[in-house]
C-alpha cells in the first residue's frame, strides 16, 4: 500500500482527499502547512506528497523546494486552483501538475502514473 502526504490550508479539501485516495487504496496522511508537513515527514516514509500551492505562511512552491532537496527521491504533485502556477519555474520542480477540482480524476490517474514510473525505477 502506497503511502501519501496530502497538504492543503483548507479543511474540507484535506478531508475530500483523504477519503477519495483510501477508497482507491492509499494510506494517506494529511498536513495543513508547511511546517506540520514537515513534522510528520521526520522519521517517516512516504511515497508520494500531493502539495496545495497556497498554503498559509508558507507557499507549496517553497516547501517543494525543501523536499526536492531534502526528499529528492520523493515524487511530488502540485495541486493548485490556479493553472497559471504550470508557468512557473519553480513549479517544474514537481513530477506533476493538477488543476484542483471536486472531481479528483486526473489526481487520482497523476498518482497511479507517477508511483507507477517510481516503481519502475526501482525495479530496475
């Protein structure tokens, strides 16, 4: 079972993802900001992290920074309302990209592709 870190300031989304990821099998974990993301990533294993953009304090862009350097061998989906971040270059960092939506399709088909591609790696 593939273990997840969903991180999102919004209560109810959290909860959305929570629910929709268990359903397809995921552990998931869930975070409201950056530094509670980073409080149960010590002396953690996770497989993947699904991080919101706009997060209070501290954007998901600067906490994809810290994985990337802390946590490279951890893929990383921005997931964001606003698809200009796509733009950005610092969002390239990311192994993917998703327009936040109530429906979770392209999330849900992004993880399978990413921890699938990981997978492969590693079975190398």
């Amino acid at each position: 079972m593939s273990r997840l870190l969903v991180v999102d300031d919004e209560a109810n989304i959290r909860l959305l993802y929570a629910e929709e990821l268990k359903d397809e099998g995921y552990e998931v974990v869930t975070a409201a900001t950056s530094a509670e993301a980073v409080e149960k990533l010590q002396g953690a294993v996770f497989d993947l992290a699904v991080l919101d953009i706009k997060l209070k304090n501290e954007s998901g862009i600067e906490l994809l920074q810290k994985l990337v350097k802390e946590r490279h061998e951890m893929p990383v989906i921005l997931c964001s309302a606003f698809s200009c971040y796509k733009d950005d270059f610092s969002a390239w960092l990311a192994d993917g990209y998703v327009v936040k939506s109530s429906d979770l399709s392209d999330l849900k088909q992004e993880i399978a592709r990413i921890l699938a591609k990981k997978a492969a790696k590693v079975s190398k």
